[in-house]
C-alpha cells in the first residue's frame, strides 16, 4: 500500500478531511467530493455504510459523484 | 412537495443553502428528508 | 442507561441486527426500519454520518422513517 495510505489509516476517522489526503483521490477528485458535501471522510464512511458495505454499488456511486475511475475507487 | 423531486441534487443543495438549512451531501437516503425541510420552510 | 443501552454498546458495530435490539426502539419500529432497507445497526450508523452527525437532523429522519417518537428516537 502506498504511504498515503498508511497516513491515512493511522490516523481516527472522526476528523478526517477528505479530499487530497485519500488514497486514489487526488486533490481534483476530492474537490468534487467536498462541493457534493462529503468535505470529511466520515460523511464518504457513511456513504459506505448505507450502500450496506457493497464494493461494486460504492465503487459507481463514487464514479459518478466525483468521476473516479475504477483504479481511483478500487484504491 | 413534488416540484422538488425535479431538481439535481446540486440544486437541492443550492436551495438548502439559499434557506441556511443545516444539511450535508444530498444522496438517495437523504434526499426526502431534505426535499422536505425545504417544504416545511417555504409553507 | 438501560440494560438494552449497555447490552447494545457491548458489542462490536460490524454485525448488529437491528430492530428491537436497539436502545429505543422497540420491535415495531424497528421492523419499519428493516422494511426501510436499514436492517443492521451500521446502515442507520451511516445514516448518522452522512447526515453529518447533527442530531436534530437524525431524529427527524427517524420520526419519518419508522415514527419514532421524541423520548424513542432521543434514546
């Protein structure tokens, strides 16, 4: 995995800004995210956990909300 | 209630925040709750 | 905090049924939160977050979605 991703688990979800700090999501993809209101990741969580934790139904729905593409989401 | 169901999500969003409603992102399981604050504001 | 309350927080988030199993809501309306598609403690946890935690917020999602009452969807 990459440092980023490391970075990112090592820290508490609860404060975490979403945006460039994700892994996959470079700072024009978490731009989109945060205009759509997911400007932390716990809103991005709770995405997840309402699609019941479905890969594939988060994977779209992350394409279509920010336009990643299926390397950006898979990471 | 129903002339909401025809905005995007963006516009919803414009319009929460146009009316300062506390809100987060507009997705299909927010959606109804959000489409009616805006109702109760406007009657 | 009840007995419901300490058995609930007991246990890990991942697997939790919902429904009656939960602080405050008993088994009718958690039967109209599963037919609401939220049928484990996690979805309605996302629901939670991607409403941004605001409680007030929550709470009237919850009187709409299952007519849980003041004291219930405060518990």
């Amino acid at each position: 995995t990459s440092q980023k991703h490391r970075d990112f688990v090592a820290e508490p979800m609860g404060g975490k800004a979403s945006g460039g700090a994700w892994p996959g999501i470079g700072d024009a993809l978490g731009k989109r995210l945060e205009e759509g209101g997911f400007d932390k990741a716990y809103v991005v969580l709770g995405q997840f956990l309402v699609l019941k934790k479905d890969e594939d139904l988060f994977r779209e729905w992350l394409k279509d909300t920010c336009g990643a593409n299926a390397k950006q989401s898979r990471d | 209630m129903d002339d909401y169901a025809v905005l995007s999500d963006t516009e919803l969003a414009a319009v929460l925040r146009q009316y300062n409603i506390p809100h987060g992102p507009i997705v299909g399981s927010t959606r109804k709750l959000y489409e009616k604050k805006i109702f109760e504001y406007e009657t």
